[in-house]
C-alpha cells in the first residue's frame, strides 16, 4: 500500500514525460504568438469596430471640373477686395487662410474694418457714414465645404452652405455675401434686400468687365464658353463663370492629412493613448457620433442644441437668431442649426453658431451636462432627444474627447502651397486682403 501511494512519480517513462515537456514548449510559444497578436488588435479592432473612414473624392459637379486655370482666377477673386460694394473687403476677410479659413471671432466683422480676424475693428460705411454691424453669427470655415452634406446628408456638390442652410453649393453660397450689407455690400447698393442683392451682383460682374487681365483669364479659365466670344470682349465675365470660379477655388481646400486620417490609414502611433481613449468615447459614451457621423464628422441634420444666444440675433424675432427658421420660416426649425463638421475644429475657435463657448472641453461639458447652460426659450421639449441627458462623462473623459477632436486638425499640411496663400496682387490693383503678411493680422 505505501509503495502504490507513490508509484504516481513514476507513472510516466521517460519518452511520454520528454512529449509532455515539447508540447509545454510549443503551448508556450503559441501563447506567445497570441500575446503579440492581442497586443496589435486594438487599433485593429478601433477601425473596424468603428467603420473609421476618411474622406473620399471630391464631389464636383458636372459643369464645374477642376480646372488649374478656373482655380486659380477663383483665388483671385477670393482675395480681391473689387468684390466688396465699398472695395474694402473680400471674401478671404472673414475665411483667411492665417486662421484655418475662418477669422476667430465671436462675430464675423465686414464692411467698414480695420484689421484681420481677432484684431479687425469696424466703423462708419465710407459711402453713407452710416455705422456698420457685426454680423451676428460667426464665420464657419471653408476647409472641407466640398463635402457638405446635401438635404439627404450626402456629399454632394449641392451640400449645404451656413449655419441654417440658406444655399446649396459653393456656387449657389458664392453669391451670397456681396449682397449682405454688413458682410460686404455696405451702403453701396441702395433699394430693398431684394432690389440690392441683384445691383450688387450687377455691380460685381461690371468691375470685373472693366479689368483686362480678369477678361484673359476668364477666356483661360473657361475655354469652351469663351469659343463663342471675341477676344477681348467682356462678355466672357458672367454671374455663372463667376461664381463657378470662385468655388472652384474653395472646393480645393480639402484637408485630409490629420493625426486621424493617419491612423485610419494604419498608422498606430499617429494617435496617443488619451486620443485613442477619446476615439471609443466619442463613438459610444459621449454619443457624439449620433450627429457627427460621417469621414466630415457631421450628419450635416439640423439640430435644436440649445445653445445661450448672444449677439445681435436676426430677424424672426428681434434680438434673437432663431436658426433654420431665419430661412425656411417655418416654426418647426426655429432654433435648429446644421451640424457642423468637426474636421480642424481645434483651429476654428470660438464654437457654435454664435461663438459663445472659447474651447472644445467647454463644448463637451455642455453637451455632458444635458446642454446646460441653454438658451432661456428653448425647453426639453424642444430641444433634440439626443441631447436632452447628462452624459456621465468623468473629467478625465471630457479631457480625451477634447484630445481626439484635436486628433482632427490638418491646417493644409499637404495641399498645394499657393491654395494656403495670399497672392502678391490681384488683378484690380487694389490690395490682396491685407496682404501676405499683414502686422494687425493677429496671426497666431
């Protein structure tokens, strides 16, 4: 009995007990293989438990292809204050390049200014003495607006442009703010909304005319109609070529080199632990994903997100700015703005429509606290569902989906130098918006 109590010592010869020890080798290195494996599967596992995507193709429209010469008169344009009714400003004054294409304050100031985003101080019209006022929403930038969703939420050359979607297309948002007293027409153009909005075009399309270099360009930048028209013979210049060249233009500045873009692409590193962190919380916790879907980080839906109005609101009602409504006049927009896309929102400070948060983490502790503090007018009601509940996010958690939204900035990092620039003169004579380095440009 004592010698069966140890005979399990000896059970197995020699041979069995060898095997034994070979296959804890193999095990052992299957487990290590495993381990490696495992360790590579959460930025695996990050991109497609997510579809991350970045942005495809450029949706040109049929009628407006890239052409270099189209793109490059429409940079002139942008730049060239002959499109401003008093020529002070242009385009390129409220979406610089110096500031991510947009100008960093809180409202946009046209008209009647001294100076370059965060530094730029309005007056009187020179041409009524009238005051001019800021416009009451802030500047969205033009980065990326190639790939604003159409009424489907698409990418579309028809996606929409503003805060509530009053234009669809770069083309069609082209003629917009020449027609805008406080954004670029100024007193020049007097009549009703209506009555200015088609002298100040007029007047657009006749400054151009009167400009030589501007007709040898269009004749470049638009071959097919000019073969029709006599050399040198302004007809060339129409409201179409115009606004199809200055898009032309905008529909370049396309960023798609961000830390993100990167790590979608398979590169690990391109994104730190914190960011990584922020990634899985904007895509489930925080719910941010809910409206800013998509490669542009945005659904473009328009959203009642109870923002505080500040400013000096629009016209439904007084002193207020009520959105979507402003366009459509339907009461079941009011207070609806479009969602913006996220893409350089890092650059584009202060946030919202009416620039009334300074940095991303007061964004995310807005909506983490039930979008609270809100809009006096707007009730739970009201505001969308999605939006309605705190989302538990502990500081640490607000902290990394601020370091992700940052993970999202490309200021043009590999795009064409002279999209990123102002050009040295512009074919009026006048001066380039402040020039390619301005003192008072506030430039950071």
């Amino acid at each position: 009995m004592i010698n069966n109590q140890h005979t399990p010592k000896n059970r197995y010869p020699a041979t069995w007990l060898g095997m034994g020890i070979l296959l804890i080798f193999l095990l052992s290195g299957c487990s290590d293989d495993s381990t490696t494996t495992s360790a590579e599967d959460p930025d695996s596992n990050l991109r497609t438990r997510f579809n991350l995507q970045t942005l495809g193709e450029i949706p040109y429209p049929p009628d407006n292809p890239p052409v270099q010469e189209r793109i490059a008169l429409g940079r002139l344009i942008y730049f060239d204050p002959i499109l401003g009714g008093e020529k002070d400003v242009a385009c390129a004054t409220c979406h610089h390049p110096n500031f991510a294409f947009a100008d960093l304050r809180q409202f946009a100031a046209g008209v009647s200014g001294s100076g370059l985003g965060p530094n730029r101080i309005l007056s009187n019209s020179a041409v009524s003495g009238a005051p001019i006022e800021l416009v009451p929403r802030s500047s969205p930038t033009v980065f990326n607006t190639a790939f604003n969703g159409d009424e489907t939420g698409q990418p579309s050359h028809r996606g929409l442009q503003f805060w509530d979607g009053r234009r669809a297309g770069l083309e069609e948002q082209a003629s917009g703010p020449i027609a805008s007293r406080i954004e670029m027409r100024g007193d020049a153009y007097p009549g009703t909304n209506a009555e200015a909005e088609a002298a100040a075009l007029d007047s657009v399309i006749a400054r151009l005319r009167a400009i030589p270099e501007y007709i040898d360009r269009f004749r470049l930048a638009f071959p097919e109609e000019a073969a029709g028209i006599p050399a040198g013979d302004p007809a060339i210049i129409d409201s179409a070529n115009y606004v199809r060249a200055i898009a032309a233009y905008e529909r370049e500045l396309v960023t798609r080199n961000s830390a993100y873009d990167r790590y979608v692409l398979g590169d690990d590193n391109a994104l730190n632990s914190q960011q990584k962190h922020g990634l899985e919380l904007f895509y489930e916790k925080a719910k941010c994903v809910e409206c800013h879907s998509s490669p542009m980080f945005s659904n473009f839906s328009f959203v009642v997100h109870g923002t505080p109005q500040e400013g000096g609101g629009k016209s439904v009602i007084p002193g207020d700015d009520c959105g979507r409504e402003e366009h459509t006049l339907n009461a079941d927009d009011r207070y609806a703005f479009r969602v913006p896309s996220l893409r350089n929102v890092e650059l584009t400070a202060p946030y919202m429509h009416d620039g009334v948060f300074e940095s991303l983490e007061e964004v995310v502790r807005f909506h983490n606290d039930g979008a609270q503090p809100r809009h006096s007018a707007i009730t739970d009601e009201m505001l969308d569902e999605r939006l309605r509940e705190p989302l538990g996010l502990t500081n640490d958690e607000v902290l990394a989906v601020a370091a992700f939204l940052r993970a999202l900035t490309d200021p043009g990092t590999a795009l064409p130098a002279y999209l990123m620039t102002v050009p040295q003169q512009v074919p009026s004579g006048l001066t380039p918006v402040f020039g390619v380095s301005d003192p008072g440009s506030g430039k950071k």
